[in-house]
C-alpha cells in the first residue's frame, strides 16, 4: 500500500470517528414497555385420575342399609344358576303379594318397618373398583384470560436483546368437563342364615355412584397465573434507520399458581365423597351406599404443580422517535400443569381421596404496548 492509499484511509477513518463516537453515546441499552396481555389456551382436557384407600377386592361389614339403595346396587346382569334373572327374584322378597299383608323381607326380619334393611341380617360384601380408576370423557380446559403487563428489553447490541416479561399475574378461570363417578362391584350385603331360603348366596353387586359433575358449574375452579419469562430476542432492520422493525424471540416461561378455589358445589360434593370412602374403611358400607355422613372430618385441598415451558414469540416494534416506540407481538407456549385435589380427614390428615389431572395450557398470547428506551 501506498503512501496515498494511507493519507486516505486515515482521513476516512478520522472523519468516521466523530459519528462513530456518538453512535455509542447515544445507543440506548435498555427499554421497557407497558401494555395489555390476551391469553387464549389451546390445550384440551385430560382424564381425571381417581385414587381412593379402598384397596381391591376389601371385605368388611355393611351394616344397615336402605332398602331402595340395596335393590339400586344389585348387579341387574347376573343370572342365578338356573339362568333367571337374580334381580327381579330380589326384589320380588320386598313385595308383598295378595293374599300376603306383608313382604317376605319383613316377615323375616331382613326388612325394618322403616324400609331398612337390619344391620344383624346384612353381613359383609366385598368391594372393588374403587381403589384408582381413570375417568374417560372429563377433564379440565382453561379459559381465556386478560391482564397488565410490561416487557423489559436489555440490548446487546442493536439486533440482539433480552427480554424479560411480567406483570400482573391474570385470574385463570377452568371449565371442567364430564362427570366423576365410582364403579363399585363385588358380592356380599346379604348372608344371614335366616334369609337363606329367600337369597340362596351372596348378592352381585355393580353399582355407580356420581361423585361429581364436574361440567356443572360455568367455572370449577380459578387461579393467579403467575408467568415469569425469560427471552433472548432477534431484531431485523437498523435502529435510526428503519422504524419499522420485525424480531423473533424464544426463551422459557416459569409458572405458579396461587389462590387456587374450587367451586363450592363440585367441594360440597367431594366431601360427601370422603364420607362414602370413610364409611366403607369403618366397615359402613351400607351407609356408604346411602350416602351418610361419616365419623371423619373431609377437607379439600387443591395443589397446581410449578412447570417450567419453552416459548416462541414473533412481533415488531415502530419507532415514534428515537424514544417513543409501540410494540405488538404473538406469542405461544408450550405450557402444562398438574392438578392435583385431595380429600382429606382432617382428624388424623389420612388422604381418603386423591384425583389429579394434566392441564394442557398452551396458550398464545397477544401483547400490545408502548415502550420508552434509555
């Protein structure tokens, strides 16, 4: 390189200098942007799991039952050796027939004049279906949810930034779906030697007993959604230059949940669950059957497990002036929970009842704002 090519050089550089060193006065590394927040959930329902302390196949004692909750509870599909249908021979004991004046059942004793049947004649029944069971067709799907918020941008340089995003934490109200409903089957309720020849053995039974509807109430549940996030974030175009300007973003969103509440219906019926579950393990089952209170003490409580989900954003950003922006931008993260609601004695904290579910969130989040940098 020549001498000349130098002396030129030198000058460009020394002409540069002055714009370059008010180019990095002037960069602003920081911004931060206020505005509103949609979120739209996507995901759908998962079945609700079902796990009760009445292992498989338990044997205990009946003790007195109604009659109507007795006769409701008999299989209707089990034949008697002969191949008759066992339920209308049943319920047949419980009619009295002219020229008769009272039912077999009550001539016996099996029946009280209160149209229960008598703890003494009851016996034992062995009970199943009770212990874990998935319940198809329900579920629980957030709905759609607005809040504050604010974005709050820290420049690399003038095309790499990142970003961090808060606010107020929105109430997430869920819809649930589907009904919950124990499938109790086994023998027993009947043996008493003095009814014999009326029943012949132990009686089939294969009865479903609604716990929860859960699809009752317009919202079972609401929560604070509390969504930290985390970006790194690509900008397109040149600051001073184009006021218009695209970015691509991704990054990780932190959940919580708090101030979880269940609708007061679908508690009031998860206790009288935790009644039917205590009834049976104290050897109550016919009171189980007839949905009586119990000696426990059932209290719900509702957890949401913290997740941690990947997210994509893509938005822009239009310059005012050199401070003054606005901001748009769509996001979507793939986002879920579990729920769990126990239900528990609270004389001794026994778990009677545990349901739990996956909630798919998924949401796209709508965001438009103003912004300032600095």
């Amino acid at each position: 390189m020549n001498n000349k090519c130098i002396k030129q050089l030198l000058s460009v550089i020394l002409f540069s200098m002055p714009s370059m060193l008010c180019y990095a006065d002037d960069f602003k590394k920081f911004s931060i942007s206020a505005g509103w927040f949609h979120i739209r959930p996507q995901g759908n329902s998962n079945p609700m799991a079902i796990n009760t302390l009445v292992n498989e196949g338990r044997v205990g004692k009946v003790g007195q039952i109604s009659t109507s909750s007795f006769l409701r509870s008999i299989d209707p599909a089990y034949l008697d050796p002969d191949g008759s249908p066992y339920k209308p021979f049943i319920q047949s004991i419980f009619v009295a027939e002219p020229p008769a004046t009272m039912s077999a059942a009550r001539f016996t004793g099996l029946e009280d004049s209160n149209g229960n049947l008598r703890a003494e004649a009851t016996g034992s029944a062995q009970v199943g279906g009770l212990e874990y069971w998935r319940q198809k067709d329900t579920g629980l799907e957030a709905k759609n949810a607005n809040t504050i918020g604010m974005n709050f941008n820290y420049y690399l340089n003038d095309k790499v930034s990142l970003k961090f995003v808060g606010g107020i934490p929105p109430k997430v109200n869920v819809r649930g779906k589907g009904t919950i409903r124990a499938n109790m089957i086994g023998w027993g309720i009947i043996d008493n030697r003095s009814v014999a020849e009326y029943i012949g053995h132990n009686v089939p039974i294969k009865d479903t007993v609604p716990i929860t509807n859960l699809a009752r109430p317009a919202t079972v549940s609401s929560a604070r959604a509390w969504t930290p996030t985390l970006e790194f974030q690509y900008q397109f175009g040149q600051r001073g230059v184009n006021k218009f300007r695209p970015y691509l973003g991704a990054g990780l969103m932190y959940a919580y949940f708090s101030h979880i509440k269940l609708h007061q219906q679908t508690r009031h019926d998860l206790v009288a669950a935790g009644h039917m579950i205590q009834n049976i393990m104290t050897d109550k089952a016919g009171a189980a059957m007839d949905q009586k209170s119990s000696n426990a003490k059932p209290v719900v409580k509702v957890k949401s497990e913290d997740s941690i989900a990947p997210i994509i954003s893509l938005g822009f950003t239009y310059d005012f002036n050199e401070q003054w922006f606005s901001v748009a931008s769509v996001s979507y993260a793939k986002l879920s929970t579990t729920v769990q609601i126990d239900v528990v004695n609270a004389n001794n904290s026994q778990r009677l009842i545990r349901s739990s579910t996956k909630l798919d969130v998924d949401p796209i989040i709508s965001y438009l704002g103003i912004g300032y940098r600095f």
